[in-house]
C-alpha cells in the first residue's frame, strides 16, 4: 500500500494531478468513475485517495465514496478535490472523515504540501499499528504443565479457523492472554485486536463505546467495533453485558453490520469474536440476565482455562517470567527464587490465580531485601491482604485428635499438597519427600490417597470410601 489513487471525471485533471505527483516520486493509479475507483480500491487499498466531489455519469458520488472507503478501510487518508467546493461541502467531508479539502483550481505547491501531510499521517498511523500488534503478539503464553499444555493444543487447534470462542475460567487465570494468543497466531495477526472490558464500561455509555456515535458538532465518533474491523473483538466478562446491549451484538453477529449511534448509514464489519467469563452462564441464563441465544453464537468452541492450582507445577516458570519482566520494564532487580521460595509457594492458595502471583513478585521485588536470592521468609504471611495471600495450611482441628490420627492427617495433606504441587508425578513427589516410590505409593493406598486425570494434569485427592469409612 504506496501508491496514491486520483478519482476525478475530467482526464485532463486525472493526468495532471497524476504527473505532478510522480514528479515528486509517488507512484499512482487512475479513475475516472465510481465503479472504476471502487474496484481499484476493493483490489488493493491506496496509501492515499484524492477524490472529486462530483463524478459525472457515476452510480456515486465523492461523498458516497468517502463514505464506503471509511468504513471498510479507515487508515487510508482521503484528500477530496471539487470545482464547486463551498464551506457546506467542506464541512460535510471533513465530517465523513476526510484528511483535507481543496478546491480547483488548486494550487500546486498547496497540493503537494497537503499530499505530503496525508501520507505522512498514514506512515504514522501505521507505524502506530504495527507497534500495537507487535506487543499484542509479545503476549505469550508461560508454562509447562500437563494442564498448561492441555489448554495450548485446543487452542492451536482453533487459530485458524475462524470460530467464535468462549474462554471460561476464574478471574485471574489468563482469559485474555489466550484470547492473544489465538489472534497473534491467527490469519488476523496483521489485524487489529480490541478489548472490550464489559465491566469496567457504564451501561449507559456501552453502546456508544461499542458502535460509535454520529452528531452535528463531532461528526462521526468510531466505536471499539470499527476499530476491531478485519480483526478480532474481545468481550471480556461478557456475562456483564446489559442486556439491552446483548440483543444489539447478536444482531451484529447475524447480520455483520450496524448503526452507530444517532447514525442513518449502515456500518459493515468483519470480525471474529472471542469472548470470556468467570461466571456459568447457563445459571445467567435462567435467571434472565443473559440471552440465551447470544450465548449460543458465542459459545461455538467453548474452552476451559485452568486455575492456578491446576498448574502449581508452572508457579516456578511463571515467577521467574514475572521477575524478568519487571526488571525489564521497572528496572527492578533481576533475583532468583530460593528452592525453599518456590516450595513454598508451590503450597499457597492462589484465588487471584496468575494475576496474584504476578502482584506478588512484584511486591516482593519493591519491598525485597538487596539484590540475592529471594527467601522463603520475604514471602506474605498467613492472613495478610485478608488473606488473599495465605499459605496452604491444616486445619485447626488437628489439635483436638489423638497423636495417631492427627499424624494421618497431617500426613495425608502433606502428601496431597506435595503430589499436586508435582503435578501428581510420583517419583518427582517421592524424591523431594524422601521415600522410595514403592513405599510412597504404599503410604498412600493406606491414607486413601488417589491421583485422577483433571484439567490435563494428575489431581491427588482423598478416597471418599475411605474418608467415609474413617
């Protein structure tokens, strides 16, 4: 996209403006109807477009043109040209989002200094979205665990396909990430990705925010849709959608187009959308906060992101991914973790999940002690933060059983905490608690220990028979 596209019905002015521009180095192409401008543009869309207002045995005019070219690619700049230009036309133009109005007869040099004006917007302009989708793609995805490699083979299963997909999980868990990193290794990485935050946005103002607006004094105001066109759309805790708004977005699904607000003229969009929850929409459903047919459409391939406590084997990985990254972007200092600090946090309960855990390590960088390894003992103790940060820990009960039960008992939480923080692999559990595999697999029969497939990951949990029994 380096040429620049005259539009005009009068071939002398066409090869005029055309030779006075590859002076000055641009390459060109020319059209001297609508129907021949729309099929150079929908073949291959200019760097820039000078457009005659009045176009003389054509289906549209300039106005109508600038229109459709806005809307289906809106970084191309638009100079429109006119014989007939008066402030009414400039003002309906500079509205419908053209760079710069001139009028004929033009001056050369002020044409060429508002063509040079017109591409440089759009280099920047560009520059600014290549920037926009090399952080996007920066997004990656940290871990190793079965349920971390679980959940990246069903997404690399839906990238290249152009489904919609519905992204459940706690809060915290990497909902947004995922939906990254489908769209980085998607047919629409060159393509912008949106964020609707659906909760942090005030229903009054959701569907300004989503469809744009249109009025006398701003002209038209793009929404987050348009913005989105060509690329993908993420709803983020889409179950915080007003309804109102809902009925609205599965309208824009069937038909892939719109109206914006205080607007006549239908928007046309291609978007793929992914959207994701912490909530169980079927519950929305019944109690009639969420459609139900728009969650159909959204829910083609639905995915499961896993907790924090599903992937405890990936705590590590993710820590020292986090440490790197505030060095990096705070300049804070570049520490190791401590066996004894990973064990540790291997153990805590995380219900802020990756997010948590992030917040953490950079706490503990700001507050940390020098530059060394991080200490277990620099870790949160039980109970601060109202215990967002607490450790894993055995109930008080314990104090109140005879010596031989509370033993069993701290014994088979040990084991359990130690089997899932190894991703219930046995001889990586048996070597760190210092027992033969044989003889750990014996302990755990007898304390009622069983490991089941969850999430992608071996789970340890305690045998309901035998609890019952005991």
């Amino acid at each position: 996209m380096s040429d620049i596209l005259i539009v005009d019905d009068e071939r002398d002015i066409r090869e005029l403006v055309s030779d006075i521009l590859e002076d000055e180095g641009y390459s060109t192409r020319k059209a001297g109807t609508s129907d021949e401008a729309m099929a150079q543009i929908n073949a291959e869309a200019p760097a820039l477009l000078v457009l005659d207002i009045w176009l003389k045995d054509s289906r549209m005019d300039g106005i109508d043109i600038l229109k459709t070219v806005k809307r289906d690619n809106p970084d191309v700049p638009v100079v429109i040209i006119s014989g007939h230009g008066n402030i009414e036309i400039a003002v309906a133009a500079i509205k419908q989002g053209a760079y710069d109005f001139i009028e004929k007869p033009f001056n050369i040099d002020q044409l060429l200094v508002v063509i040079r004006r017109a591409m440089e917007a759009s280099r920047l302009r560009r520059e600014n979205s290549s920037l926009k989708r090399r952080e996007v793609t920066s997004a990656e995805m940290i871990g190793k665990s079965g349920a971390f490699r679980g959940l990246v083979s069903q997404l690399d299963k839906v990238t290249k396909s152009n489904g919609r997909v519905m992204l459940t999980g706690p809060a915290g868990s990497g909902k947004e990430i995922a939906a990254r990193y489908i769209h980085a290794n998607s047919n629409r990485a060159g393509a912008p990705f949106v964020s609707v935050s659906c909760a942090s946005i005030a229903p009054e103002r959701m569907e300004e925010v989503l469809f744009g607006r249109e009025t006398a004094d701003r002209g038209v105001e793009p929404g987050l849709l348009e913005e989105a066109h060509g690329g993908v759309v993420y709803f983020d805790e889409v179950a915080d959608m007003p309804l109102g708004t809902q009925s609205k977005i599965l309208r824009v699904l069937v038909d892939q187009q719109f109206q914006r607000v205080g607007g006549t003229d239908k928007v046309r969009v291609d978007l793929r959308v992914i959207s994701s929850t912490n909530r169980d929409l079927e519950t929305e459903i019944a109690t009639g906060t969420f459609r139900q047919e728009l969650y159909h459409r959204l829910n083609v391939v639905p995915i499961a992101v896993p907790s924090l406590e599903e992937r405890r084997e990936d705590i590590p990985v993710l820590a020292e991914h986090f440490i790197a990254s505030c060095n990096q972007t705070q300049g804070l200092p570049l520490r190791e973790l401590t066996e004894e600090a990973v064990a540790l946090m291997q153990t805590m309960v995380w219900p802020g999940n990756v997010r948590q855990l992030k917040n953490l390590v950079e706490r503990v960088l700001i507050l940390g002690e020098g530059t060394g390894p991080i200490e277990a003992r620099e870790l949160p103790e039980e109970g601060e933060k109202g215990g967002e940060e607490g450790r894993l820990v055995m109930s008080g009960a314990l104090a109140a059983l005879p010596l031989r039960e509370a033993r069993e008992a701290f014994e088979r939480e040990y084991l359990l905490t130690q089997i899932n923080r190894f991703g219930g692999n046995i001889s990586r559990t048996a070597a760190f608690v210092g027992m033969e595999r044989s003889a750990l697999h014996r302990k755990l029969k007898s304390l009622g220990v069983v490991t089941t497939n969850k999430a992608g990951a071996r789970v340890a949990h305690v045998d309901e028979a035998q609890e019952a029994a005991e």
